[in-house]
C-alpha cells in the first residue's frame, strides 16, 4: 500500500501554498542543519497570541495539512471576525529535513521534542526564539501517532488524541495547566458529535527535555494535537478534517472564552491512550519457529512506514502470533484470503506480502 498524500515535503508544501487564492505573510524564523529555511505565517492583529507548530516529526504530515484548510477558513468572513481578537504565529514546518526524509529526527539523527531544554539542534533554536519573541499565551504543538492506539483501554481508535502536558514531576495542576485542560475539554465536547469515542488522552509523565513540558512550566497553557487513525483511512483524509475543526474549535473557545465553562474533570473524563491495534489479524494460519509447528494461530501484522521516491509505502511487518490474540486490529482477514501460503516461517519484525486484492 502507498499513499501520495502522507509524504509532505517542503517542495510539496510550497507547492499547496501556492493553491492559495491570497498570499500568506510569510517570514523565515530559522534555517535547518540542511540549510533549509524554517518559515513562520503571523496572523491577525488581536491581543490574544497563540502559536502553532507542526511537522516537528517530518513524519508527521497530517496536521500540515490541515494547516492548509486552516489559512483558507481565515480568509474567510468567520476566519477574519476571529482574527480581530487573535494573533497566530504558525510554522507549518518545524523539521524540513525531516520533512524530507519521512523521519522522525531531523537531519542530524535528533528528535526535536526531546531537546527543549539542550536546544542543540538549530530547528529547536528556532523555536525556542519565536516563543520568546512572540510571548503566546496560547501554544498548540501539532503532531501525529500511530494507528495503535486506543481511545481507552480496548476502546475504539483513537481518531484524535490530546494532552495538557505536566509542568513538573508532581505534575501540579498550575494555572497554565487548567486552562489546557479546559481548552481540550471544550475541544473534545465538539469533536464528540463527529468521532464519538474515539479520542484518546496521552499520559502526563513530566519530561522536561519535551517542548510542551518546557513551554507549560514556564507558563503558557499547551495543548499536544495528536493526529491518529480512522477507519482505513491511511492517508488520513477525515483525520484532517476532524484536526481542522480541532483547530478552529480550540481557536474560537479562546477567542470567545467559552473553555472556561468547562473543568479540569471534563479533561480527565477523555479516556487515555491504550496501545491495543494492530493494523491487520490474520486468522487461520500455521506458524513455523524454531520451537516447532503452531496450527491454527492468529497473527499480528503492523506497518511499517517508509519513503519510496515521493510517496510512503506500507510494509506489513511481523508483530506476534498466539492462539488467541490480546489486540485489537483495524482489518482481520483468513490467511487464505491474504495469503498464498499455509503456513509461516515466523520471524518477529520481517516483513511479510500479501494480496493487495483482498486488503486494499
């Protein structure tokens, strides 16, 4: 399987800006180690700031873009009412190395959200310049997770999930915090309508060397944007419509104020991410290892994700196999629907290929 849409490079994303029937201010905020510019768009002219970022992973292109969709309601009547009572600060495109190699890490084998507090990398000095420049009030870190997770445990898939990041190892619920929380909830009492169970909440373990932690202990409430899984929507089409209305939800309940009618047990009502799915189950298969035959097992195959030319592509890997399988999975299928073999030499993380016709 391959998907056109899920790789987005800075080429490609030029290319969509220019789709625009309005020219976005644009300003270059940093370069990258591969000396590619790291641009900014500043929105609006109201008193309250947020900022945004996304493609921190390049391998996470979703909330890119939604990005897209996002300047176009901005443009619009609705989008410009908003715009008097905020300015956005937002980089599409923190990690254009990334970006271009469909990594996580950037150029230098970093992954930026764990150099918040080093700042070795010059994508996270970048960053860290802008927050202190523009001094948000609001910061929104957009990103992508995998299909394997669940929107509670062995719940539905977790289409969307969020987080208001700790502020210390306590984990106190500081005024930046609350007002995370409350932003979220808002967020999650809209979304409902459209995805209803299936959005997830991260943990709060502190890491202070993640950009949202720093960000939250220094007093800006942060919302983590997690961009997941829909039905076989691996190219994540619908994903993106659910994270544009999150956005424009999360935008007006600031701009209006609204959050504030919600709580801090609203925010933990939002089930936590379960790592439960497997893409594919397959039934009804013999597996051969060296401990011998194992007849009429089910085995689990995950995805792996990679570049090929400007595309990624999709690799069934091996994850487990058992009589009876602990794991949800987003398609099941009979091997020999699949397969053109009865049985397996089993071997965990091989890749594995099946019928396109059956799956797909």
């Amino acid at each position: 399987m391959i998907s056109e849409q899920r790789f987005l490079s800075p080429q490609k994303w030029d290319a969509l800006l220019k789709t625009l029937s309005f020219k976005l201010p644009t300003s270059v905020v940093g370069h990258s180690i591969l000396k590619q510019p790291i641009y900014a768009h500043q929105l609006g002219k109201g008193p309250v700031k947020v900022l945004m970022w996304s493609q921190m992973h390049g391998n996470e292109s979703t909330t890119t873009r939604a990005l897209l969709d996002l300047f176009n309601h901005l443009h619009s009547p609705q989008g410009a009412e908003l715009l008097k009572g905020l300015t956005l600060m937002i980089i599409p495109q923190l990690s254009p190395d990334g970006a271009d190699a469909y990594t996580r890490v950037n150029a230098n084998g970093v992954d930026l959200n764990r150099d918040a507090q080093d700042l070795t990398q010059p994508e996270s000095v970048a960053l860290n310049a802008v927050f202190e420049h523009f001094a948000p009030h609001f910061c929104f870190n957009l990103h992508g997770q995998r299909t394997i997770f669940a929107a509670g445990k062995k719940g539905q898939p977790a289409t969307l999930a969020f987080l208001s990041p700790a502020a210390d190892e306590d984990r106190t619920l500081t005024k930046a915090r609350i007002k995370a929380m409350q932003l979220i909830a808002a967020i999650n009492e809209d979304l409902q309508k459209d995805i209803p169970h299936q959005i997830g909440r991260y943990d709060d373990i502190f890491n202070p060397n993640c950009v949202g932690d720093r960000f939250t202990s220094l007093g800006v409430p942060t919302i983590l944007y997690e961009a997941g899984h829909y039905e076989m929507d691996y190219d994540r089409n619908f994903t993106k419509k659910m994270i544009l209305k999150s956005l424009r939800v999360g935008l007006n309940s600031i701009y209006t104020a609204s959050y504030k009618n919600h709580s801090v047990d609203d925010y933990h009502k939002i089930p936590e991410n379960q790592k439960d799915y497997v893409d594919i189950i397959v039934e009804n298969i013999d597996i051969k290892t060296e401990n011998g035959l194992f007849k009429n097992q089910e085995l689990a195959l995950q995805y792996k994700e990679e570049k090929k030319e400007r595309s990624v592509l999709f690799t069934p890997i091996c994850h487990s196999f058992s009589q009876k399988l602990d794991l949800l999975a987003h398609r099941r299928a009979r091997a020999n629907e699949i397969f053109s073999f009865s049985n397996l030499n089993f071997s965990p993380n091989q890749s594995i290929e099946i019928s396109k016709k059956r799956l797909f």
